[in-house]
C-alpha cells in the first residue's frame, strides 16, 4: 500500500484560519428562498414563514455570513420592492432567472431570518441598473439608527434597531455579458468607487468587497480585476472570487485534481494583490473573497436556468454525489492553506438551488457535500498550519501526475487541538498517511471520521438519504505519531492531541 507522510511544524503557519470561509450564500433564484428558506403556511414552518428543519440544517453548518440577495439577481433588483407592509409589495419579473419575483421576502425578512439562524448578513448593492444613491440608501435603511428617512423607514417597519450589516458586495459578476447592466472594467470600476464611497460615507464601519472576474474562464480574467482593484484600492477591503468547478467529460481522476486549479486562482489573486499593493506604493492590505464556489454543470442550460416567469420554479438543483463531496473538501483545504489570503468564502449556495440542502413540502434531504461543510465548519479553527506531504502521485489525465493527497491542518490554541485534513484523491489506490508534529508528540487521537465509496457517482436521495455518510475510522498512535489508512477516493479528518 502507498505510504505518505504528513508533516505538521507549528511554527509553519499561514496565521489565523478566518471563520468567514464559512460562510453561504442566499440568492432570490428557483427555490432557495421561496419553498426553500421561506414557506408560510407550511406546517413545518415558523410564525415568520421559516421553515424550521431547514433553520435545524443550518445551524451545524456554523455560517458566520450569509452572502444577500444575489447573484445575478441583484443586478436588477430594487430593495424598495422587497420593504414594507408585504400585501403592497409589488411583484416583478426578474431578469436573470425570468421567473416572477413576489418580493414577499425582502430585506427585514432576511435579516429575521439571519437572526433566526445565528448568522450574519452580507448584503450585495444592485450596480447593475442601480444607482450609488440607492445602494448608500440601502445601508442608511439598514445600519442607521434613527431620525433619518430611511432609518425611520425601517424602524416604522418594525425593526427599532439597525441591521448592522458590516459586510457589502459591490455588485456580482459585472464583468458577465449576462450581467444586467454589464460593462467594461473601468466603468465598473467607477461604479463601484462611486457606490463604495458613498456606502462608507453613511456608515464608515462597513467592509466593502469588489465583485472580480466571474471565473478565471473569462477572457479578462485578472486583466479586469486589476483595473477594478486599482481604482478602488485605497477604499476597498476585499475583491471576490467566484468558481463552479466541472466534470462534463465525466472524468472522475481528472476532476479530483480539482484543488490543483483551486489553489492556482488563489495563488493569481495573491500574485495581483501583491503586485496592486507595490504600484501603489500601499501600506494597506485588500484581502480575498471567495463568495461563490462549489461544484455546478450538469443542471446548466436554459431549461434549468430561466424559469418561465413562474414563481419558485425548479431552478440549478444540483444533485451532488461523492466526488464533487470530495472537490468540496479541496476547496475548504485550499482556503485553510492560504489562509493569510482568503479572508471569507461563501458555498453557493445554501437550499435547492446548487445546495447542500434540499426541501420538499414534507422534509428536507442533506446532499453529499453538506457533510465534509459540517465537519470541516466544526474543526477548523485557529492557526492554519503549512503541511509538507511526502507521498505518492497519480494520474489525473491532462492536469498530469499530482499528489494524491490534498491536505490543510489547523491548531487549536484554545483547545490545543491539532486537526488534519486529508483528501485521498486515487481512485485506486489505499494510502497509510503518517502524521507527524515537529518538535512534539502525539499524546492521542480521537476516532477519524471518514467519508469515502466505491462510487464516484453515488449520491442520496429522498429513497437512499444516507447513501453517501460519514463514517468513522481508526487513527493508531504509536511512537509520538498517528497513523491512518485512506481509501481510495476519500476525505479523512483526525484530531490530535500533543505533548512536549
Ligand atoms: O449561484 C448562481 C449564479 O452563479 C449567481 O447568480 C451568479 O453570480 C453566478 O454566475
């Protein structure tokens, strides 16, 4: 059986693991919201409308942000629509998923509803076919306390106190011709500066991100966000990154190479920053935000993506199977790896729509990916360490021989506990993982928890919900080290604890 080792030095570290790469997000599209979070009238609902199970799934996911209202939804959306007394609000055809927007749900319902969670709101201004003015508005509306228009607004709608949203998308994907209201990169950028200034002016605490290319696909990848990011870079703290990793060709060796390209978009984002923050001659840092990933092709396509004008169609609900559980955990370890980069990521998205969770009237079915989310949201806290893998490779088509393992690490000052992340991504071959700690001794190790099959393709559904679980494995600990065997196709997490 192949053999690795995985060396821990606690003074090799990318600092602190940010808990914002925890975070999802919730876009008006299909049925995330309505049938999804919101259902009144629904006996598993709340008196708000919430459903309650899905309340109960998210709380394990441990999201300190939820990203709101889109997406290319926010693009032609006006918050106006979505405030007040709710019998008044008016429904609207949306333009990016060409379904009709009830507005029932709206920015207090979401923020209730955050709340209900025990999660915080992210809030994305329309820069689409929005106006600054209504962008710094919306934030008056929100985070203002009182005695003004738009913060009596909210009060007279029944929140006394402020939302106190401190994080702000500037726009989504404005570099996509799809985008409403898409333009070149240096009218974006205006836009943006315009929007940002003012949002800050109404409320100087907020954080402000700039929406950088849609994905590294696009033919201004870097060349767009380099623009947006000089322009901008004094009165900004973030930059997104968005990615919707696929495997079309069906090709399950290649496509869990996926942290390979993972890592290489992060490590553009580093490069750029880095070099922004030098012709700038800047003493400041802009930091990135990975607020849309997951795994998303085979629900593509307009009949998956335009929704008839209906309300809450079936819309991109992405059945996920084992695989794309494992590219999930790839992204996770990634941003745990560059930890000193990737400030916050947001899994795109939360219910129905490309989602861990998916409801229907009676019940809800956890998908494969909401699993390796749960534990890795759980144990990865504190220092993110810098893992030397010494181990085998194997061969993943046209992205060449690449290491079987793809690992991150963290340790816990608090708890002092040291946790290894660990994908196995031969289809093939078993892998006994050595782990070690420089300069002290693993005392013990609590059970593994593993999740592997021989399917790449396995998935659950409402007939089989358990088909793809986590199970647990053996972590040996012998000699001031751990030992663990990986199966083929698997993601292995083991807590340890160290003396000396
Ligand atoms: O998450 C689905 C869509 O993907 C979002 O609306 C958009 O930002 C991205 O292209």
């Amino acid at each position: 059986m192949p053999k690795a080792t995985i060396t821990l030095d606690p003074d090799r570290n990318a600092g602190k693991i940010d808990g914002r790469i925890f975070s999802g997000f919730l876009e008006h599209l299909g049925r995330a919201v309505y049938d999804g979070v919101y259902d009144p009238g629904n006996p598993l609902s709340d008196e708000h409308g919430f459903r309650r199970d899905v309340l109960e799934a998210m709380r394990p996911m441990r999201m300190p942000y939820v990203r709101y209202p889109g997406g290319n939804f926010v693009s032609n959306y006006d918050w106006k629509d979505g405030i007040g007394p709710s019998d008044r609000r008016p429904a609207r055809a949306d333009f990016a998923w060409q379904t009709t927007e009830p507005n029932t749900f709206g920015t207090d319902e979401f923020m209730d509803w955050c709340t209900a969670v025990g999660t915080s709101p992210m809030m994305a201004v329309n820069l689409g076919t929005g106006a600054a003015k209504s962008a710094a508005e919306l934030v008056e509306y929100c985070n203002h306390p009182s005695g003004t228009y738009w913060s009596d607004l909210r009060r007279s709608n029944g929140h006394a106190d402020p939302h106190d949203v401190k994080v702000w998308c500037l726009g989504n994907e404005m570099d996509g011709p799809w985008q409403a209201g898409h333009v070149p990169a240096a009218e974006y950028a205006l836009r943006a500066e315009q929007a940002g200034k003012l949002m800050k002016g109404v409320d100087p605490t907020i954080e402000t991100i700039i929406a950088g290319s849609s994905g590294n696909h696009m033919p201004e990848y870097m060349e767009w966000d380099r623009v947006a990011l000089e322009y901008t870079w004094d009165d900004v703290d973030y930059i997104s990154a968005h990615r919707y990793s696929r495997n079309e060709s069906d090709d399950t060796p290649w496509f869990l190479a996926e942290g390979v390209e993972i890592d290489r978009i992060i490590q553009d984002y580093r490069s750029l920053l880095g070099y922004v923050r030098a012709v700038k001659k800047s003493s400041k840092q802009v930091y990135l935000s990975f607020d849309e990933w997951n795994v998303w092709y085979r629900a593509r396509g307009s009949t998956h993506s335009k929704g008839a004008w209906e309300q809450a169609p079936h819309l991109i609900e992405e059945v996920y199977n084992l695989e794309d559980a494992l590219v999930v955990a790839q992204y996770l370890n990634s941003f745990i790896r560059n930890a000193d980069v990737v400030k916050m990521a947001c899994l795109a998205q939360i219910v129905n729509v490309i989602a861990p969770i998916i409801t229907r009237r009676d019940g809800l079915l956890f998908q494969s990916i909401y699993h390796p989310f749960v534990r890795y949201a759980e144990l990865a806290s504190g220092d993110s360490l810098t893992p030397v893998v010494d181990g085998p490779v194997y061969s993943a088509g046209d992205r060449g021989e690449v290491p079987s393992l793809d690992v991150s690490a963290s340790y816990d000052g608090v708890d002092g506990r040291t946790t290894v992340f660990a994908v196995n991504r031969d289809l093939a071959n078993s892998v006994t993982a050595t782990l070690r700690v420089i300069g002290r001794s693993v005392s013990e190790a609590d059970q593994g928890w593993l999740l592997t099959g021989d399917d790449p393709q396995a998935h659950n559904d409402w007939d089989a919900p358990d088909n793809v679980a986590p199970a647990t494995c053996d972590v040996a600990v012998e000699d001031g080290v751990a030992q663990v065997v990986m199966p083929p196709m698997s993601l292995v997490l083991a807590s340890l604890n160290t003396t000396g």
